[in-house]
C-alpha cells in the first residue's frame, strides 16, 4: 500500500523516507508509540520500499518482492512476536534472530528483521540482542516495535534509532472505518471515539461484537435488571467482556449527560438510539449521571486492578439503580 496509504505518522515516515533517500539507512530501528497505530505496517512499508524491485524510494505494490513481502511470503523479512501464555519473547525466538541475520540477503537488497512488541522480550533474550543491535551485520536492518518502553533495558534503547509514533485522530479512524472497511455509520462513530487513537483497537471492536455487548450492557445495567447481573457475573465470572461492556456503558451514560446540554444529533455517540437517549436523559438530573459516569469509569479501574471484580460490578448496578 506504500507509505502514502498509511494513516498519520506523518513524521515517522517522513524521516524514513529521508533516510532510505540520503542512502543513510542505519541497522537498529526502535518504533515507539501505542498499539495499533501502524508501527508494523509502517516497518512492512520500509521493507518494500528498500526492496521494492520498481521504485527508488516506496513500495511499488505491483513488484513480485512488494507483494511477496505484504503476504510475508518474501525470504529476506522475518518478524516475531510475543508468544505463549506469559506474551513473551524467549531467549530460544531470539537465537532464531541470531541465526537469521548470520544469514545473507537471498534476493533483497537488504534483509528486515522485524521484533513486534520487544518491549516483552526477557531481559536474557534482550541481552542476547545487544551485540546486533550495536552492530547489525551488512545489509540488515533491525526494528522493535514497542508500545512501553520501560521494559526495555537502557542498553538495547540506547543502541537503536527512535522513531516516534502517535495516536490518530478520531476523525481519521471515523473515515478509514467507513471508507477502507465499510463499518457502518454508528459503528464508525463509536469505535473512533472508543479506540483513544488506535486503529487497531478500532476494528478489533467490531471483532469483538461490540455492538452487540452494548446491548447486553445496557440491559444488565440500564434497564435495572440488577438480578440479571448478579446471575451473570456469578455463573461466568469476571472476563475481558466485561470492562468492555462497562466502556459501552460509559458511552451510553456520556450521551445520557451530553443531552442535558444539546440535543445536535451528531454531539452524540449511540446515534442509531437518539431518540432514547433524549428521553431517557430527562428522567434523570444532571448530577445524578455526572455521579453514575464517575462510578462506572471507578469500577472500570477496579475490574482492571482486580480490585473485588464481582463485588464492584454488583456495586455499580446498585448505585446506578439508586437515584
Ligand atoms: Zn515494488
């Protein structure tokens, strides 16, 4: 898709354009920045453009190694990423690293070895890298994509080139949903604004069926079934969604309170509910859903901190019933 379809990151790929123009492509590259905001797509970009069999400085898309290298079907990229139950980057994947850039360029011009999430590499396996990273072989190229960088050591930091990624806009997010991925208006409005910049987490909302957990959200929570909610989270316990049905329920209340101040249609989230939202807004006072919107962010933090899960969440649908 070449740099120019990417969204943002202007000005990480401006520096790698200027680098692979000025020939000044060095062998450790760190991208640093949130998850799902195209630090591997970016570095699948940089591979094609350095191999690009037609073009100087892009990826042609057309080429045999362009799109060898989009389908990872290309011998001269290799990626990882954490694996197995601790999400982790063993000492054993590393010395696949190893041996991989003991290796020649088989066709490319220059061989990409790609560490997604470095940030979970173990710090023997870090320590087994050091030694590339300070000095990559000829015609290698090293990028660690990572999301928090505190959990690398000062050592592999310092030997790579930092290259800073950032949030997307909503807006962005809202129009490549609709455009490139024909997600529906409602959809689009809700994951752009839930995703807090990340494309990624974006379409996994719609993987994860969100919608459909907003709706068992409000029901447990909203539609005062609080015995309903006391079953659920007995039977099946606390999972992932459940923090992502309380995000859907701190959108809907967002409204709720949005319409005290303005009934513009497009000032709101839940769209496709509108009319509820207005109706249900005047049941309750202002404070009342200021308060309701602060306990669910609360119990929000609670579920992730594994702070009383069960207890928490039959705390909130008591004090959201509560006026
Ligand atoms: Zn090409």
């Amino acid at each position: 898709m070449s740099f120019d379809n990417i969204i943002g990151q202007d000005i990480a790929i401006r520096s790698l354009k200027n680098i692979i123009s000025q020939d000044q492509i060095r062998g450790s590259y760190l991208f640093l920045g949130p998850n799902g905001v195209g630090k591997r797509s970016v570095s699948i970009e940089f591979a094609k453009a350095i191999n690009c069999e037609l073009k100087d400085k892009d990826a042609c898309d057309r080429c045999s190694s362009c799109k060898r290298i989009d389908s990872m079907n290309y011998p001269d990229v290799f990626e990882l990423y954490p694996e197995g139950a601790s999400r982790s980057i063993k000492i054993d994947r590393i010395r696949e690293v190893i041996y991989q850039a003991s290796l020649k360029p088989y066709e490319g011009r220059k061989r990409v070895l790609i560490i997604n999430n470095a940030e979970m590499t173990t710090e023997e396996a870090q320590n087994a890298l050091l030694k590339l990273l300070e000095e990559p072989p000829e015609n290698h190229i090293f990028i660690l994509t990572v999301s928090n960088i505190s959990g690398l050591l000062e050592t592999v930091i310092s030997r790579c080139k930092i290259l800073k990624f950032y949030p997307l806009s909503q807006i962005r997010i809202h129009e490549f949903l609709q455009k490139d991925r024909k997600f529906d208006e409602v959809e689009a409005i809700l994951f752009s604004h839930m995703a807090m910049g990340s494309l990624g987490e974006a379409i996994n909302f719609k993987k994860k069926g969100m919608l459909l957990q907003r709706e068992e959200a409000l029901n447990d929570f909203f539609l005062r079934k609080t015995a309903i909610l006391r079953e659920n989270v007995l039977s099946k316990g606390v999972s992932e969604d459940v923090e992502d049905s309380l995000y859907m329920l701190l959108y809907w209340y967002r409204d709720l309170l949005v319409a005290k101040f303005t009934q513009e249609q497009e000032q709101f989230l839940n769209i496709d509910k509108f009319e509820q939202i207005l109706s249900y807004s005047s049941r309750f006072s202002t404070e009342k859903l200021q308060k309701d919107l602060l306990n669910i962010m609360d119990t929000i933090g609670y579920i992730r901190g594994n702070i009383n899960p069960k207890i928490s969440l039959f705390n909130l649908a008591v004090s959201l019933k509560n006026n």
